[in-house]
C-alpha cells in the first residue's frame, strides 16, 4: 500500500511520528524512511470503532493523538476495558504479526489521529533489522507482564487498592513529590471497567478518598495529597488519614 502524491509535510508528521514509538527508535533512518514511505495517516471521531472484535487487521496502529480503548464485549452489552492507549503508543500487534482475527474492539474516546503501518513492510523490516526484532520481542514482554500485574490486581487486591493503585499510577516525572495534580484518561465509566468495579463504586471510592484527605477531585482533574498513603494503600496498608 504505496502512498503517493502524500503532502511533504504529512509525510514528515508520520515520520516524527513512528521514529519516536519505542517500536522503531533503534531503526537506521533508512528504514524509518521506508515504514514512513508505507504509512498513512488517518483520523477517526470520538466514539467511533477503529475495528471491531474478529476483525482481520492489515497493518500496525500507532496513535499520533487522542486517546483509544481496546475492550471486550458481551453479548448483553456489557464491555470490559482491556487497555487504554494514549499518544505514542501501538496496538494490533498480536493479529497482525499472528495474521489472525482481532480478539478486542478499538473504539476511539476522542478525535483521534492514526498512524497505519502496513503488515508487508512490518514483516520485511522484521527479517532484516534485529534491532527491529528485539524491540519488538520486548515490547510484547512487557505488554505480557502488564496484563500479570492486571490479573494480580484483579484476583488479589481489592477495589479500594486498584483505585489507589490507579490513581498513583497517573504521576510520572514526579517520584519524588508527596502531592501532585493528574487527570483522569478518560470518564469515570471507562476507568471502572478498565479497574473492574461498577462506575458507582468508583465514584464512591473517590468520594472516600476525598473523605480521608487524600484527594480532592474537580471533574477528572485529582490532586493527590498524600502519595505516600496511596501508595501504602494500594499495598493493603492503611492510609494516615
């Protein structure tokens, strides 16, 4: 799927794009070149389904922005939120590079750009760049080890610790700090199922929370107040407050 007569400046956003996804920053730029040359960018609405669950995908997504959620859903509607990918990020991998049918929807939670690879150049970068190879091998190790630390929290901790768990996950760049502002990805109802509990446990958690002293919420804006005893927390301790 050659693209041609692409704008210069597209090209060059795809570009910046997947050079910086942890999938191709060990690749030549010759190679970048050529994924980039393969690649098409395309924009979807909020709301609407990217792909839907048996689905054959022909090529690797990266999002540019916005936000996608990749779920589950029953047969009485109910859905299980799987993973939330944000900018810079990939998903599709295990049907394409299994060339089998999605097991998961992608629905986009927001106006959404994408970046869409092409299985057959993903496929012939993969024989000839080992760098390639092995940032790939570790990208789905890690995707692996994520969905271990969900089935612990699922099976092992309480929704009490995975909100806590949760919420202390959402600060980056700020280790050191006790308190810190963070947003929430999406709306109460994703988070709730992406945690496993009911959208009325999740907002009554944060209301006890809010209770404690710990947090104080405006709208899916929280400031922690007291990461120390949200930490403690999601390790089943019990907070100060």
């Amino acid at each position: 799927m050659e693209m041609t007569g692409i704008p210069h400046r597209t090209h060059s956003l795809l570009g910046g794009v997947i050079a910086n996804l942890p999938l191709f920053r060990q690749c030549t730029p010759q190679h970048l070149s050529e994924i980039a040359r393969h690649a098409r960018a395309h924009h979807v609405r909020k709301g609407a389904a990217i792909y839907r669950r048996g689905e054959r995908l022909h090529g690797l997504f990266a999002l540019a922005f916005g936000m996608v959620k990749l779920a589950l859903r029953g047969n009485n509607g109910d859905e299980k939120v799987l993973r939330l990918v944000g900018p810079g990020q990939t998903f599709g991998e295990p049907p394409v590079f299994l060339e089998h049918e999605s097991p998961v929807e992608a629905v986009a939670l927001s106006d959404s750009m994408l970046v869409i690879i092409p299985a057959a150049p993903l496929f012939a970068l993969l024989e000839r760049d080992p760098s390639f190879a092995r940032s790939l091998v570790a990208n789905l190790c890690l995707r692996v080890e994520n969905l271990v630390l969900d089935v612990e929290s699922a099976s092992l901790h309480d929704a009490r610790q995975r909100v806590a768990s949760y919420l202390d996950s959402l600060v980056e760049g700020h280790e050191g700090k006790t308190r810190a502002t963070v947003r929430l990805a999406a709306t109460k109802t994703v988070i709730a199922s992406r945690l496993g509990v009911t959208k009325e446990t999740f907002s009554r958690l944060l209301h006890e929370l809010v209770d404690q002293g710990l947090i104080t919420v405006d709208k899916r804006d929280i400031a922690l107040l007291d990461r120390p005893s949200l930490a403690a927390m999601a390790r089943g301790g019990v907070s100060h407050g």
